[in-house]
C-alpha cells in the first residue's frame, strides 16, 4: 500500500523527499519512522556544518561541553520537562530480574508476546535538549562572575514523535551556545545570534525567514504556555523550507527562558539576583536536508560558492 497516496499534500511531499534521500543512500531506514543511520557523505555534511557554527562562534571564548545523549533522571525530574512535554520524553529501561523472570521473559519474546513490562526505569533519562546538562553544571560552580557564563554544548537528543518527515527525527543533534547572566547579557546574546544565524544560512544559499515560534506544550494549559511564549516574544525559529514551501521547518532556535532555569537550579549573578538563561540551537540533521532540497542530493553538484564555505 502506497502510505503517500492516503496524505496530505504536506505528508506526500515528507514522505517522497524521505523515499529520494533514502535512494539516494544518503539516510538508512531501519524501519522505524524518524529513526535513520546516516551515510558518510551526510555526515561529512553535518561535520562541515558543525565547523562553520564554530568559525561563527569560537571567538565569544564559550567554555566548550560535551555530553553524552543521556542525562541524570534527578536532574531530569527537577528540570520540569515532564510539567511541560510528557509526550516527547524518553526514558531508559533496563531488565532487572532473577533467573526466574529471565527465562519468562525468553518464552514471551519467543512466542511474540510483550515483554517489556519485565523492564524498569534506570537513573538514565535520553536527553530532550542539548543544553539540560548545562545548567545544574553550571550551578555546582557557584555564583556567576560579572561575566556570566558561555557555553557551547553539543549532543544527540530524542524526542518520541516519530514521522515520515525526515526532518522529523526521533534522534538527532543538536549543537547550541547557551548564555548565563544578567537579562541584559542574555538578551543581548540572543539579538546577536538572531543576525548572525541569518547571515550564516544565507551564505548557504538557503532561503530563509525567522519568525515567532512557540514550543510544543503539552495539553490545554500548553497551550495557554504557547500563547503565553509567543506574545512575550520568548522564542524566534530561522525557518527554511524542506518538505513544504507553506510549512518551513525550522532549523535553528533562538529561546529566551526568562528566569526559568536560573530559579530550579538557584543560578545566581554576583549581586545575588536570579540568572537568566537563553540559548540558539542549531538542528544539525535539518540543516544538511536543507542543503539536499535545495542544492541537490549530489554534493559534488553543488554551487561552487556553498562548496567553498563548507569546504574551503
């Protein structure tokens, strides 16, 4: 059965941009939607990519994070993550029973049974986004300096919203700078980044909009969240069109969290007042479907001018 015959035109469009790249063997399916291996040429995308994020941004002297794409389920729990986006969460399990329940859990898998309810949580939570890790860090350092603190933070992240469209993954990275400080550091870091993001893309030659965004909140009171994120003008994505012209996904965020963050971990400037936070986040994986829809899935086809800013 043709799943693209039953879309809608957006769906279609997902589904034959994933078909093409998936030919072109450039992702691997592994026959769960939004959960792909990625071949060398995508990588050295994604890689080249990563570079000019840095050539962009090396010089602000971030202190340089990096963690694996798991955080502490107690710093998970105290985030807030799950007040706001339960149904994106992933959680690790693993098998803790005797030799009993191993050899039950055997004969269920064997006689295509479920199994899982055999499985219980680990002190391991996948991480939702790459700067989670950042702030408790952060935090152990005591107050800030009159500086603030810079992070640069990279790391795959999950979210369990599996989907045809391939910029839609369930695992993907996520490079982000993470600024710590005063409101006025902090909103100053975002306003830099909101042009310098913009001028980054556009020396791809990828056709871009940044627009009011909001995130995905979860529920009725999400929804006063999202309406609530919006009309502080909290959160600004660069949009880009992938799939769809009328729908642009987008590629890179610029968030303001107030003083969200800075109250659960108690992050403080030098006077003692309460940190702000804010962040820009590049999603890695859709930025190079970007450079594939639009420049083609041949990298070597490629304009000479986008080849010498990856490239050199």
């Amino acid at each position: 059965m043709d799943m693209r015959a039953e879309g809608t035109p957006v769906e279609n469009g997902q589904a034959a941009f994933r078909d093409a790249l998936i030919a072109a063997g450039l992702l691997i399916p592994t026959g769960v939607d939004g959960l792909y291996g990625r071949s060398g040429v995508f990588e050295d995308v994604v890689e080249r990519f990563n570079d000019l994020i840095t050539t962009w941004g090396g010089d602000d002297g971030a202190d340089v994070m990096r963690f694996p794409p798991g955080v502490a389920r107690h710093q998970f729990e105290q985030s807030g993550y799950l007040k706001s986006f339960p149904h994106l969460a992933g959680t690790v399990h693993a098998f803790k029973g005797d030799e009993r329940a191993h050899q039950s859990l055997l004969r269920r898998l064997e006689e295509g049974e479920e199994w899982t309810d055999s499985q219980m949580a680990t002190n391991v939570v996948l991480t939702p986004a790459a700067c989670y890790p950042v702030y408790p860090t952060i935090a152990e350092r005591g107050p800030l300096s009159a500086d603030g603190a810079l992070v640069d933070v990279y790391s795959y992240c999950f979210r369990h919203e599996p989907s045809l469209d391939p910029a839609r993954m369930q695992l993907f990275r996520m490079r982000e700078y993470v600024r710590v400080g005063t409101p006025e550091q902090v909103m100053d870091f975002r306003q830099r980044w909101v042009e310098r993001g913009r001028a980054l893309m556009e020396s791809l030659a990828l056709p871009v909009a940044v627009d009011l965004a909001n995130d995905p909140f979860f529920g009725r009171a999400g929804r006063m969240l999202a309406a609530s994120q919006r009309d502080q003008g909290l959160k600004f994505e660069l949009l880009i069109p992938i799939a769809s012209a009328d729908q642009p996904t987008a590629c890179l965020s610029f968030n303001y969290h107030q003083d969200h963050f800075g109250l659960l971990w108690d992050l403080r400037t030098p006077d003692g007042a309460v940190a702000h936070t804010a962040c820009v986040g590049f999603g890695m994986e859709r930025v190079a479907l970007a450079l594939f829809r639009h420049h083609g899935l041949d990298v070597k086809a490629w304009p000479a001018a986008v080849r010498a800013v990856m490239w050199g």
